[in-house]
C-alpha cells in the first residue's frame, strides 16, 4: 500500500524550494517515495544512548550504503531526496537517525506506519503523538535492555497497532500500559523475564497476534478469553502450572504454540505425568473450531486429551518429545488433518483408526516403541512422507502398496529384514 500524501508544514516547504533550486539534482519523481513499495522508515529519534553505529550495521538490508552518522546536523530535505534516489534504489530500508519528525513529510507523503515500523527511543513517543500522523503505528522497541514499561509515555492518540517488545528484560506490564493501546492488533512480548500478566490484557480486544514465548510465564489471565479476535497465541518456553478455560472462548483462532510451555512439579519429572495432564490441557480446547495449527510438543504429556480431538479445522498436529504411549481412537476424528507429528514418545501401538484421516499427507512416528504397523494405514490415499525409524517394526503392511503417492519411507533402526527395501514400490531408507 502507497503512502498517503499529506500537506508538509510551511517550513519545510520553503526550505525545500530553496535547496531544490540551488541544487543541480533533478530531484525525486513526481511519485515521490511511492516509487518505493517495500520501504521501511526506521525513526531512530534520540536513540544514541541505547544503538550505535555498529549495531546499525547488522542491518543486512543497509549493506553499507548509508551508515554515517546524522544526528544533530543540518540536513535539509532535498538530501533525503538525493540520498533516496541515487542510493536506496531496489533497498528495503531508510534510517532516519535524526530528531526531526518534520522528515518524514519532506518526502512529499506521510509514511504508511501499517507496514513500516518506527524504531524510536522511549523519550520520542511523546513527539510522535504530536506528530499528526494519520496512520496506526508499529513501534519497535526490541533488544534496546528495557527493563520497565513504567513512565513510557504509550498514548492513545499514537493509534499503536503493533508493538514489539521482545529481547529485553521485562519482568512485567503494568495494567496502564495495556489500557493506553486499544487499538493493537500484534503485541510481541518474547524473550523477556514475564511471570505474569494483568488482567487488562483482555481489554486488547482488537489484538489478532500475542506473542508471549520465551518468558517465564507461570499462567495466563483468564481474561485472555476475550480476546476473540486473535488468531495467533504463542506460548512456547514458559513455565505454566495450568491453562485458563478462558483459551476455549478464542473463536478465531488460527495457530496455538504451547511447546515447552508446562511447568512439571519435581515428582512428575520421572516417569508418566498423566496424573496431571487433564488439569493442565482443559477440555475447552475442543472448541476451537478455527484452530488449523497445535503445537504440544516438549510438555511430557502421558496422553493426548481426546477433547482435542474435535478440532475439527485442524491440520497440523505436533506432540513431538512426549511421554504419549496411546493415541485415542477418536483421533480419526481430525479428518483435515494434514501433518501429525508423534515423534519421540512411547507410543507402542497405533489405533485402527489412525487409517480415517483421509487428508494426511506427512505422518512421523520416529523414535517410539512400536512393534508393528495397522494395516489401516494403508487407507491414507494423501500420504507423502512416512517416518517410522527408530521402532521394534519386524515388517512393513503390505497395504502400503496401495498408497501411491507415498515415495520414501524411513524405517532405519527397526528390526526389518534386509530384503524389505527391494520388496516395495517405494524406496525404504533402512
């Protein structure tokens, strides 16, 4: 999307002229900075105390095209056409490392911020919010060693609608901060110190993207419900003792991310955890009709909660490095399901009913304890990839032999015979 174009401050107009026609340069196109469709502006207003040059050079996208350092001096628009125009051509990235805002409208249009984040010191806020942008915007304020939100001047009138917080040492968010962003819709909190979060999260009710993994979380507010528009919920890497029933009023949502995300007590960390398993996923899940993406894998789960299986929009499944030895029969249920991924369990037998899940394209089922395969198997038309390595398998279905679209099976470290490769249509890795 084109920025819109907006009326520049008298000012900066009349310095524009003046330059332009001392200037030898033809200037910009009369598109301006609309010749640019995948620009990004990265303010970095009063940003000396927390970036430095060579961090900016980390930015692959500037190669080093313009990394001199202009804060503080005299530039005048017609420079930032120049510059725009003889070197930032097919680029990604202007850096505005000045403390004049008036620099973006000396482009002749008003940034589109939708898709172009503000990369902007605490201390700037306040002069964006008097700014008079007419776009939402996305601040960036990642890997800066924040280590409070307190005092952050966040404004409503900043219509913030993503904001990056993530690499930084953030222990909390204070409820204040949360009611000043009505208006977000992505909120990136990973890698971060978090234990908790306050219950006016669910005040965020236009938020589609929450990013929380990484942190150490040890629950969610019940008010995360609420948020019914969201669509994409990563908690991966926390420490949750138990998962609010709220989850299950998420009517929107698209991909839940809960690897490594359970916090297991000492006596449950030998052995089976089934005891506690039906208290940590609630049966709530189940109503998720929009969930297309699940993510369990890494919570030494002892079984897979059959209310899971009424996801009926799911398609890709992880319970990958689990304690599951059974997958329940309902699990035919899934039958969109596209990816399943079992790997690294205990599992030892495989239900019938695995063979109903008609749209199954990848199946991985390395590193369990299985001693042979259902002949149901060979009902999955749609299979591509088949992983069974690492079992006790002494011999292969021969029901396989109907899946045509299947080229490759992995079966090393079974208990196969040798002539089991040359006997099949397609290639087993043994």
């Amino acid at each position: 999307m084109h920025p819109q174009r907006t009326r520049e401050p008298q000012a900066d107009t009349h310095t524009s002229k003046s330059h332009a026609e001392s200037s030898s340069d033809p200037g910009p196109p009369a598109n301006g900075i609309g010749t640019f469709p995948l620009l990004q502006i990265f303010l970095l207003d009063g940003m000396e105390g927390l970036v430095s040059l060579p961090i900016l050079a980390k930015l692959a996208v500037l190669n080093s095209v313009f990394h001199q350092h202009i804060s503080g001096s005299p530039i005048y628009q017609h420079l930032w056409r120049n510059a725009i125009l003889k070197h930032l051509q097919g680029r990604s990235t202007i850096v505005f490392y000045n403390s004049h805002i008036r620099f973006w409208f000396a482009l002749g249009r008003q940034p589109d911020t939708h898709s172009w984040p503000v990369i902007c010191a605490p201390s700037a806020l306040d002069r964006l919010a008097s700014a008079g942008l007419s776009h939402a915007l996305c601040i960036q304020l990642e890997d800066v060693h924040l280590s409070s939100l307190s005092g952050i001047p966040f404004r409503r009138s900043l219509r913030i609608s993503d904001l990056r917080l993530s690499g930084n040492f953030l222990d909390s968010v204070p409820s204040e901060t949360l009611e000043e962003l009505p208006q977000l819709q992505k909120l990136n909190l990973s890698k971060n110190t978090l234990t908790s979060l306050p219950s006016t999260l669910g005040l965020l009710i236009h938020l589609k993207e929450l990013n929380l993994s990484q942190n150490q979380l040890t629950y969610l507010p019940e008010e995360i419900g609420c948020l019914t528009k969201l669509e994409v919920l990563n908690v991966s890497n926390n420490c949750l003792s138990s998962l609010p029933q709220s989850l299950g009023c998420l009517e929107s949502l698209q991909s839940l991310d809960l690897a490594a995300s359970r916090s297991v007590p000492l006596q449950g960390r030998r052995g089976s955890s089934n005891a506690h398993v039906s208290s940590w996923i609630p049966d709530s899940l189940g109503a998720l009709r929009s969930l297309r993406h699940l993510d369990l894998s890494s919570n030494r789960l002892g079984h897979l909660p059959t209310a899971l299986c009424a996801l009926s929009s799911l398609l890709v499944l992880s319970i990958r490095s689990n304690l599951i030895e059974s997958l329940p029969d309902s699990i035919g249920r899934l039958r969109d399901l596209c990816t399943l991924d079992a790997s690294m369990n205990r599992l030892s037998t495989l239900p019938n009913e695995i063979g109903r899940l008609g749209n199954l394209e990848e199946l991985d089922l390395a590193h369990n304890q299985l001693h042979a395969l259902p002949s149901s198997l060979g009902q999955l038309a749609a299979l591509t990839y088949l992983d069974v390595s690492s079992n006790r398998i002494k011999s292969l279905p021969s029901e396989l032999r109907n899946l045509h679209g299947l080229e490759i099976v992995y079966a090393h470290n079974n208990q196969l015979s040798p002539g089991t490769a040359t006997s099949q249509p397609f290639s087993v890795i043994l």
